[in-house]
C-alpha cells in the first residue's frame, strides 16, 4: 500500500514540474516507474498466491501484471542507456527532433499498460464480486445490490394525532416560506 501512495505521490510530482524543467521532472518520473514496477509486482504476487477458496481475482490479473511489470522495466532499462551523445536518454535537448522517440514509444506504452491493468484487474474483481454474491453485476448500475429499494410511502400509526378526525393544516416543503398571517 505505501509503495502505491508513493507512486501517486510522484505520479503527481511528475506533472507539476514538465519536461522543461527536466531534473526534478526526470527524478520524479524515474521514482514513478520504479514504484510503478514495484506496486504492480506486488499486487501480481498478492494475485498469484491467493487462498484457493477465497480467489477474489482471477489468475488471468498475473499475466495483466506480468506484462505491464515488463512494460515498466523496459522503460527502466531504456532510460538508464545513455543516449549517443553520451547525455542522459531523458534529455530530449535534440538538435533535431527525431521521427521516432523509442524513449517516448516504450513510455507510452507503459501507460497503456497500466490503463489496461487497471482495467483488466477491475473488471475480475466485479466479476468474482458478482460470483460470489451471486448478484448480477448488470443490475447493480442504479443503486446497488444490497438491499431493496426503500419504500417512500408511509402509513399513519394508530396513535397519530392525524386519525382522529381533526383537519389537519397543509404541509409545506422545507424550502418553502412559512405563510404569513
């Protein structure tokens, strides 16, 4: 959980200072996709090793972290290459901006990757939810699951002031004024 904080916490870092101010940007993006790694990691083994009765997430969810674990060190690895002018790979300082960034190709990727990780795992988790309530995850968009609707209706008791034959004065909605008199 702590390594998942700080990944957004750096996540975060890494859109406050933009790529034109590349130090902090670079040291806050690196500490992003090592955390990432690690979080995704982490949560693939807590998928593989889950009790055999009490599977919340299918085994599918480690092949969605297997690969995007391997979108992340494929980054790592990249940027930690110097480029050919012997400077960081990070520094886009190009003379001439190249056609193709693979830098910025493997970045990318890893987004996706992630996007698709959350997007995979999220939907096993609905759907072993759905399984083990045995509730239909289709039903569950206007309200959810757990209990039935609340019935707005009320019937007076036996004991209200209301059943004893006197007329009653007008309701009035909250927001309304009080009439004058």
């Amino acid at each position: 959980m702590a390594a998942w904080v700080c990944t957004g916490i750096f996540l975060a870092g890494v859109g406050v200072f933009p790529m034109n101010n590349l130090p902090p940007h670079a040291f806050t993006a690196m500490w992003f996709f090592r955390l990432g790694l690690l979080t995704i990691f982490l949560f693939g083994v807590a998928f593989a090793v889950q009790p055999r009765g009490r599977v919340r997430v299918g085994k599918v969810a480690v092949l969605f972290s297997a690969l995007t674990v391997a979108a992340y060190a494929g980054f790592l690895v990249m940027a930690a290459q110097p480029n050919a002018g012997g400077a960081s790979a990070l520094d886009a300082g190009f003379a001439r901006r190249p056609r193709t960034w693979p830098l910025a190709v493997v970045e990318w990727t890893v987004f996706f990757a992630t996007i698709l990780w959350f997007l995979g795992v999220s939907l096993m988790v609905r759907k072993a939810g759905s399984v083990a309530t045995g509730a239909d995850p289709d039903a569950t968009r206007a309200g959810g699951r757990c209990a039935p609707p609340i019935s707005r209706s009320r019937q007076p008791s036996s004991r209200s002031p209301r059943t004893s034959g006197a007329p009653s004065a007008p309701r009035r909605s909250r927001g309304s004024p009080a009439p004058r008199g």
